[in-house]
C-alpha cells in the first residue's frame, strides 16, 4: 500500500502537471485567436485585390476596345 506521503506527494505532481496542461491550453487558444485575426485580415486583402484585378481588367478591356475602334 501507498503511504500518505507517497500520496501528497503524488497528488501534488498530478497538480503541477494539470496547471502546467491548463497553462498550454490557455496558450493554444491564444495563438488560435491570433490566427484567427490574421486569417480574416488575409481574406479582406484577398478581396480587395480581387476587386481591384477585376477593375484593372475592365479598364484594360475599355482601352482595348477604343484601340479597335480607332
């Protein structure tokens, strides 16, 4: 059998290991939001571009189209 020694002692290592798991965790979200964050940032840029190649090629295709008209 287990003294009661061995179990403090057992308990407080069991402890130490949830606070540093929890502390992991805690950071993991953390890094998740921030991921999150740079995520979203990406698709914003990534439809403004595509807004403005789309306005580029209209233009492009309006200068076309008055050089075939000359």
């Amino acid at each position: 059998g287990h003294d009661i020694r061995t179990d403090t002692r057992e308990e407080a290592q069991t402890r130490a290991k949830l606070d540093y798991i929890a502390t992991a965790v805690d950071e993991i979200r953390l890094d998740n939001k921030a991921r999150d964050r740079e995520v979203t940032e990406l698709k914003e840029r990534v439809i403004r571009n595509e807004e403005s190649v789309k306005s580029a090629h209209k233009r492009i295709d309006g200068l076309e189209e008055e050089r075939g008209a000359c």
